[in-house]
C-alpha cells in the first residue's frame, strides 16, 4: 500500500468485518519524541489468542473471498521499515486494537496520504457506525465524531453529498490547521 491512509482503510474494513459498531482511529506525530503512533481500536467480536498470534501471518485469513490476509502483515512490514513496530491486543467478545509505531523522520516512512478521503470513504460505506478520528500533532489536536455530526444532522443522512463534502472539507481543514500550529 502507497500510503497509511490506505493501511487505515483495510484495517477498519477488518474491524467492520467483525461486526464493530464504533471504531476509533488515533494518528498522533510527535516531533520532539520523532514518533508517528497509529492506532486503530473496535468494538467488533475480537479474536482468541490463536487468531492474535497468527494474524501477522499473510496466510492467516479469516476472509473466504481469498485465501491471504495482507492488512495487519503490510502494515507491520510498513512500521518495521520506519524503524518502528506494530502491537496487537485482541479479547473475544470486546474487540481488537491494533498500534503501529513510525519513526516520524525516517526517510522510509509511508506518507499519511488523503485521511479525510479515507474517512469519507468509510462514512459513507458504512453510516451506521461510529467513527471517532482524532490527529494529534505536538500538543494541538484534532477530533471528528461522525456522532457528534448525526445530532447536528438531525434525520438529514451522512453519505447526502452536501454532507460529505462539508465533513471531508472540516477533516482536512482540521488537520491542515494543525499542520499549521507546528
């Protein structure tokens, strides 16, 4: 994969495959500690310690549509290459969390990529679910609640185009800002 964006993307896909009803995706770049922390939790049926233990294997899947699962393995391969590391905690019945570690000024780090397009992907794929997105960048950070936008919304539904554009363009806004402040 080009960029984390898309890491982030197959990675909720897997917690939306385990049936999660809130995800949430934490990016936080830290320059003083020169780290990009990525995490990615669920409330999705989790998996046993078997399941933990292969899931960085390619041939581990769960999937019936192929017979690889590239998601977890690419993206420790990813963290690895940036001199980084990618941790998995999992408990049937509670969910999955997944940590990938970046040193933020390897010269082998994937780029972020497009996040609010990625965030708008997975909102309109999937309405029903509770997104959280939070990017922190040194001490500023940025929160997106696709809960905090269906009060706002009222009956009005998140994937209405006006509605996308508008949350794609504060997603980006917010993390443009933040860029910003550094």
């Amino acid at each position: 994969m080009e960029d984390l964006s898309l890491h982030i993307l197959d990675i909720v896909e897997n917690s939306l495959n385990a049936g999660a009803k809130t995800v949430k995706i934490r990016l936080e770049e830290n320059d003083e500690k020169n780290a990009l922390i990525l995490e990615i939790g669920d409330d999705g049926r989790g998996m046993d310690k078997e399941m933990v233990a292969g899931a960085l294997d390619p041939f581990v899947t769960t999937r019936t549509t192929r017979r690889v699962g590239l998601g977890l393995p690419f993206l420790s391969e990813a963290a690895k290459a940036a001199n980084g590391k990618l941790t998995l905690h999992s408990q049937p019945g509670k969910g999955t969390k997944v940590k990938a570690t970046f040193e933020l000024r390897h010269i082998d780090i994937k780029p972020l990529g497009d996040i609010a397009q990625t965030m708008i992907t997975l909102i309109v794929g999937h309405p029903d679910i509770d997104f959280l997105y939070s990017h922190k960048v040194n001490r500023s950070r940025y929160v997106f609640k696709t809960r905090d936008f269906r009060k706002k919304l009222d009956r009005i539904p998140l994937q209405t185009p006006q509605v996308t554009a508008y949350i794609r363009k504060s997603i980006k806004d917010g993390i443009d800002q933040l860029r910003r402040k550094k």
